[in-house]
C-alpha cells in the first residue's frame, strides 16, 4: 500500500461535468488513506462568461467552511483548473486576480476556441484528425509561453476521445518538436507536469501524458511531477495512484508534489 497520497486534480459538483459534492469527496479521502486534495474545478477562459466565474467563486466559499471543518484531518488545496487561458487572458485574470490559489492548473481542452474536444465528432469524415492535434499541441505550447499556472495537466488529452472513444490510432510523433519546446519550456520556467490517471479506469491502460513523455521531462531536468485523479465522481479519487508511482520510480523520479500558497511540496514516493 503507498502512503503519502495527495490527489491534485480533483472536480466537484461545481464542474458542469461532475457530481460529487465537496463534502462527499473529502469523506471518500478519508476513507481511501487520502492525505489531501487540490480541487480544480473548470474554467475554461475561451467560454468563460460571469456564470462560470460565479459558479466557480460559489465552490471556493464552500472549500472555505470545509477547510475549517477538517483541518486536522485532512489538507484541502484551493485550486483551479484553468483551460486555454491564453486564449482569453482578460477572463484569466478577472479570475486569478482576484483570488489567492495554492495551485493553478493549466489545461488545454480545445479543438478550436470554444469548441472541446469532447464534442468533437471524429466519425465525421470532414474531421481530420491531424487538424485537431496540431491545434491541439500548439495551443499546449502556446499556453506554456503565456506561462499564469503552476503545472500543465493531462498532456496528450485529445487520445481520450480519438481512441478512447472512437478507436481511431493515434500517434503523436509528427508533433513531437512542439512536444519537446513545450517540456523545455516547463523546466525552463520551473513548472511542473500532471501525470493524470484518468486513462487506467477509462480503458486506454496509461496516464495523460504516457510514459515516454514523462521520461522526457525527466531528461531534460524536469523534477516536479504531481499526481490528478481527474476524478469527477467521489469514488474515483486518487484511483491508480499506486500504479502511477511505480511508474514514476521507474523512470528515476524520487518524489512527486503537491502545492502550497504556488509552492512545490515534495513528498517521498513510498
């Protein structure tokens, strides 16, 4: 069994695409050995209007009073996760300035502005997938310059959907060049990389990003790695985390992170 568990991707009920409660998930943390949570609802900046920014401050004052409630027994992170923000830097900064974050995770969601990936139709035949990932990892590379989160989550987000769902092989090769400026950016500039786990429960058998992208932010000097549930439903927190740290170890990496006041805390993977 691992210890020292801290889940830094987790949604509530005040993401449009989740259900659990805050409450719910900070008792399935106890239950599961949880040391702490970062919750990172949605605001994806390139769709942003006041209700999103409402619904997301409404989820901060509930955090709040459940900080207070379980502080000593477990660490609740404020945290945000902040799609294309470099698409809408106005809507990014009406949020990030006025609130004090322990973690801002960056997130590209897109296929076009304002337009995810989700809901892209890849069985359309006028969808060329190559548009989509070229855009895709531009837009990735393009927000890394813009530089306003801590760690970039879930590279390699569009495979979800282009084979998780549509089985449509993908191969990210023919982008690797923008995938190596976007991990040298990120050491560069002392951010961290998100190993996501969400892709072990949904069937595609690897963390977003797979291992040969974390080995090369590990080569090129990366060493702030924190581990995402993704979890949208209570029960799904820090699910795979211990399959996740052997993969970790196994690359060379010694410890992985949590953040604080938008400070790494590195703790031991054991």
């Amino acid at each position: 069994m691992k210890l020292n568990l801290f889940d830094s991707h987790v949604h509530t009920n005040h993401s449009m695409d989740a259900e659990s409660p805050l409450e719910e998930i900070c008792r399935a943390a106890l239950e599961k050995g949880v040391m702490g949570v970062a919750v990172t609802d949605h605001y994806d900046c390139d769709a942003a209007d006041e209700s999103c920014l409402g619904e997301v401050r409404e989820g901060f004052r509930e955090l709040s009073a459940l900080q207070e409630k379980y502080r000593d027994r477990l660490r609740l992170a404020k945290g945000v996760e902040l799609g294309q923000g470099h698409l809408n830097p106005q809507a990014a900064e009406a949020l990030l300035a006025g609130e004090e974050f322990d973690y801002v995770l960056g997130s590209v969601h897109c296929a076009a502005p304002g337009l995810d990936i989700c809901r892209v139709d890849f069985n359309d035949p006028q969808v060329r997938v190559s548009d989509i990932l070229s855009y895709y990892f531009q837009a990735m590379y393009d927000m890394t310059l813009w530089g306003k989160f801590d760690v970039m989550g879930h590279i390699g987000y569009p495979e979800r959907y282009i084979w998780g769902k549509y089985r449509i092989p993908v191969d990210f090769s023919p982008y690797g060049d923008l995938i190596q400026a976007t991990l040298k950016k990120l050491v560069e500039t002392g951010k961290g990389l998100e190993v996501n786990t969400s892709g072990y429960r949904q069937g595609l058998g690897k963390t977003f990003p797979g291992e040969r992208i974390i080995q090369r932010y590990y080569q090129l000097g990366g060493r702030i790695v924190t581990l995402g549930s993704d979890a949208h439903r209570a029960e799904d927190l820090a699910s795979d985390f211990e399959v996740a740290m052997d993969l970790l170890t196994g690359i060379g990496f010694q410890y992985f992170a949590f953040y604080r006041k938008g400070e790494p805390v590195m703790l031991k993977l054991i």
